[in-house]
C-alpha cells in the first residue's frame, strides 16, 4: 500500500535560511558547585538534594551508604538553566521507603536519622568529575565504591539537614 502526502502539506515544511539571532551566545564556564543543600523532611519522609553550579555541568550522581556494602546511586536531574551555559540547578528528591529491596530512582532506603554516607559528584560535559559534595564525615565505606577521585569537596555538616 502507497502513501501519498497532499502537496500542500510541502507548504507547511520550514523554508529558507536558519539563523541565530534568538540564540544567546554560550559561556565557557569550568563546572563547579555554586550552592549545595541537602535536606531531610522528617514529616513527609522525603530526602531532596539541590545543586547550583556555575556553568552547565554533564549531570551528578549520588551515592548512598553504611557500610560499602549495599550502595545506593542515583542520578540528580537539571530543573533549570541559564540559556548561555552561565549556571544550572541540579536536583534530586528521594521518597524514605522501609524495604530497601524496593529501593528505585526516586526512593531510598536511608531514613533521615541514618548513620550513612552520601556523596555528591557533579560531572564536567565530558563526563570527568568536576566536584563533589560531601554530607557529614568521611570514613572508609566510600572508598569501597569504583570512582574518579573529586578535584574539589564542599562539605556539608550533618546536623543542618533534617526540617519538619
């Protein structure tokens, strides 16, 4: 069986010469974090991760755990930007479940009195670390998970993150 398309649906396809003048000129911006909050709602059982980076990064990863042993990772989306690659917010908002076996992108199995890790890592464009974020203190369990090394680490104390 042929198709054929009416010749006044050609009229409809765009014409002519493309050009840039509504394109905002994009900055060249090494990525890095401008902002960083991490927070835990004990009311609504919601985890919610907020970066600001100065210019527009190749997305971030979190990492969650205890012990090395079980590890959660989960990729934080970009809200919003600047059109000239100026910055870019990055967010990640995690639901607390009780069976981490049900654990998915947008749950996690780590309460917010849990005594875990949990490391942020922002990527350049093309796809290298750029920096991290880093809540409460370090141990070993971290050093268990497979990752580039973090040219820069803002830490965040851990007893600003849980609100009602």
């Amino acid at each position: 069986m042929k198709i054929f398309l009416p010749l006044g649906l050609m009229a409809c396809l765009p014409g002519g010469t493309l050009s840039n003048e509504r394109v905002p000129p994009v900055v060249d911006v090494e990525v890095s974090i401008s902002e960083a909050r991490i927070q835990c709602n004990l009311e609504d059982g919601v985890w919610e991760l907020d970066i600001i980076t100065a210019g527009w990064s190749g997305g971030a990863v979190s990492y969650w755990t205890e012990d090395g042993g079980y590890v959660e990772k989960k990729a934080l989306e970009a809200r919003e930007y600047a059109e000239d690659g100026s910055w870019e917010h990055l967010v990640g908002s995690y639901s607390i479940i009780d069976d981490w076996r049900q654990a998915g992108a947008r749950s996690t199995a780590f309460s917010c009195h849990a005594e875990h890790e949990l490391l942020i890592e922002v990527r350049q464009p093309d796809g290298s670390v750029a920096a991290c974020v880093q809540y409460g203190e370090r141990s070993q369990a971290l050093d268990t998970i497979v990752r580039p090394a973090c040219p820069e680490t803002l830490i965040l104390p851990r007893d600003e993150f849980l609100s009602e």
